[in-house]
C-alpha cells in the first residue's frame, strides 16, 4: 500500500486518505491498540492464534466503519448503511470470540461488506487507502475463515476454489478501485484547462492539478496565452525534421507511438523556464505511413515544488504527476502505481515530479495548453495523410 501523500495537494485520493475518513482511520487505531492490550492480557487465550488473528481483523473492519458512519461528509443513507455494516461484524467479531466459527451469516457478511465496496466504486466514488486498506482486511479474514473448513474437509479441488476466490476477490477489488478513481475524475470533464477532473477537485490517478480560481481568463491574459502559442510554433518549427531535434540534443532515437516525448537533458537543467526556444522535451507523434510529425512541447519546472508561471491566468495550467512508474531499461513511463502499491515488474515508483505544462502547436488542437486526446491524435495524423 503506498503512503499518504498529504503533500500532493490536488492529486488523487486514490493515492492518500480523504478528510472525511479520518475518523475511520481513528477508530482503527484506538481498535488495534485496545485489541493488542486485550491479547496482551491474555483475553483471548482460549482462542487459537489463526482465531485470535480473525477477531481482530473483523473488529478492526467494524471498527473503521463505525467512524465512517460519524464523519461528515456522508448522507443519512450511507452513515445508516456504514452502521448496519458495523454492527454486522460487530456481531461476527463477537461470535469468534466465543469460539464458534463465523459461519455462513460471517462470510456473507464480509463478502456483502466487500461487493458494496464494489458497488460504491463502479458508481463512481473515489476510493482511498482507507477504503483499499479495509477491503484488504476483510479478504484477510475470509482466508483465515476458510483454512479451518480446508482443513477439515481436505480435498485439492475445495483448496484450489478457495485459494482461487482469495485471489479473484484481490483483484476484484484492486480493479474497482481503478474503476472509482477515473469515473470520478470523468464526471464532470473539461473542468480546468481541458484537463479532465471532478468539478476541479478530483484528478485522475497520477495527476495533480493545482487550486485554479473559477474564472475567466482576462483580455491581457488571453493575450499573453496567444503570444506564447505563437513564439512556441515559431521557434519549435526547426524540429519537424527530427535529425535536426537530435542534433540539439533532444533522444529520439525509437521514435514511436502518438505520444512520443524526446527529452533534452541539457535544457532540463538549464534553468530557464517555459522558453519557447529550449523545451525540456520535444513531442512527436508516427503517422500511419511512418512519418514522425512534431505534435508540440513539454516544458518543467527546474525543482520539486516550485509553480510553475500561469502567465495565461486559467488557460494556462500546469500540473504534476504522483506515484508514476519508470522503467529503468529503457527509462520510460511503464505506468500508474497500482491501488494496492504495486508498480509493473522492473519499474520503481516515483513519487512526485516537477510541474509541467505541454504546449500544442498542431492546428486546430482544442486544447493548446491542456490535454491533447488520442482519438484527436489519431484524426489529425489521419487527416495530414491524406492531403493533396
């Protein structure tokens, strides 16, 4: 599980703990203490191990949604909904503490907890650690509920169905996840800058948008957006022709893809910042008949942290990313960090990056300085081929 990023302000909640579910993650804490003081006493001593672990497990699941069920930020339904769940396994917790098993009603209880998870997030809620954390939680406990019925009715076909339920009830809910955090992100597209957010406030995974005034951009901002498009085209226009990019420095070499960034590394540690004439990297796109065409630029700002200048007001926003993966051979994006904290097998998570904005000087782009879609992409590219 990745840790909270408190300080990636405007990013995905995918990647940190909401506000509103703090007092879940209280309760959590204030359970496991008074839990491993209980063991710690000896409380649970006629229990075994495998069953003290389950109460444990299905009391802390109680336990977060008890605070939920306090916080603001939910309606009378869902704090209804969260306290029924609580007292539910509430009652479970307390049923293997007397040393039964938690029966058919326990693991339908965890499994009914589970799919509503699941039904929350293919609505669109964004889901958090929190959220990622408790279902994880619950899936524990079901593992151990099934290793004693393994155990005493053997069988390998009965093993390979409940290892195989485990696994599917993983990966179920590492894909609703993702399924939550980019539904919220689309709800209401187009929000700031062509960039496709929940009313401003929701990026989707792997971006951080920063607080943008809900406004209009003035005349002189309007102005100064124009300007800067203009110098852009006029000074990138050199680099259609990518010999002449890599002559200056920029890696083009395996040019591919509608999305390729050539990066010049001397210009990234140059120190100036959004010069039209040295972007940090160039952006080509390899048009159906194999030809490179310059899309537009990427320019970052030298440090972590630091703002990059919005000298177009609204229309020109920068962003960063969190949590994205690189490959180290090649060095390449490979990624978004996983619900569950996993990045692809020979990549490492980078955490957060600078701020950057891109700059398209194709004709016709609906967004110059926001998001540029593939399917657009792929029409232009479309388009220019078929030219007299």
């Amino acid at each position: 599980m990745p840790g909270m990023n408190g300080a990636a302000v405007g990013g995905s909640p995918l990647y940190f703990i909401a506000p509103d579910h703090f007092t879940g993650l209280g309760a959590l804490v204030a359970l496991l203490m008074t839990g491993a003081w209980l063991l710690g006493r000896g409380w649970f001593g006629h229990l075994a191990v495998a069953d003290q672990l389950l109460v444990v497990l299905i009391a802390a699941s109680s336990a977060v949604h008890a605070g939920l069920a306090i916080a603001d930020g939910h309606g009378g339904s869902t704090r209804l909904l969260f306290l029924a769940d609580a007292a539910l396994l509430a009652y479970v917790a307390r049923r293997v503490a007397r040393g039964r098993s938690i029966g058919r009603i326990g693991a339908a209880v965890l499994l009914g907890s589970i799919g509503a998870y699941w039904a929350s997030a293919f609505s669109g809620e964004p889901s958090d650690q929190l959220g990622s954390l408790t279902k994880l939680i619950e899936i524990a406990a079901l593992a151990i509920a099934l290793r004693p019925a393994a155990a005493l009715r053997p069988g390998a076909l009965r093993s390979f169905a409940g290892n195989t339920a485990i696994v599917l009830l993983i990966v179920g809910t590492a894909a609703s996840s993702w399924v939550g955090a980019f539904r919220a992100s689309a709800a209401e597209p187009g929000a700031v800058a062509g960039h496709h957010v929940h009313g401003g406030a929701v990026p989707p995974p792997g971006t951080i948008m920063p607080a943008v005034p809900d406004r209009e951009a003035t005349p002189e901002e309007i102005a100064a957006a124009e300007r800067l498009l203009l110098d852009t085209r006029i000074a990138l226009a050199r680099y259609r022709d990518p010999a002449v990019a890599a002559a200056d420095g920029y890696k083009v070499e395996g040019l591919s893809g509608i999305d390729f960034h050539a990066a010049n590394p001397a210009y990234e540690k140059d120190g100036r910042v959004l010069d039209p004439a040295r972007p940090e990297s160039l952006v080509y796109a390899v048009g159906p008949d194999g030809r490179p065409v310059l899309m537009g630029a990427l320019f970052q700002m030298p440090d972590f942290g630091q703002p990059g200048p919005m000298i177009g007001g609204p229309l020109t926003v920068w962003h960063g990313h969190e949590h994205v993966c690189f490959s180290l051979t090649p060095l390449a994006l490979a990624g978004l960090l996983s619900p569950l904290g996993m990045c692809p097998l020979g990549s490492i998570d980078l955490p957060l990056t600078a701020q950057m904005i891109h700059i398209w000087i194709v004709p016709g782009a609906p967004q110059p300085f926001g998001d540029l879609d593939d399917e657009w992409k792929r029409g232009y590219l479309q388009a220019i081929l078929t030219r007299p």
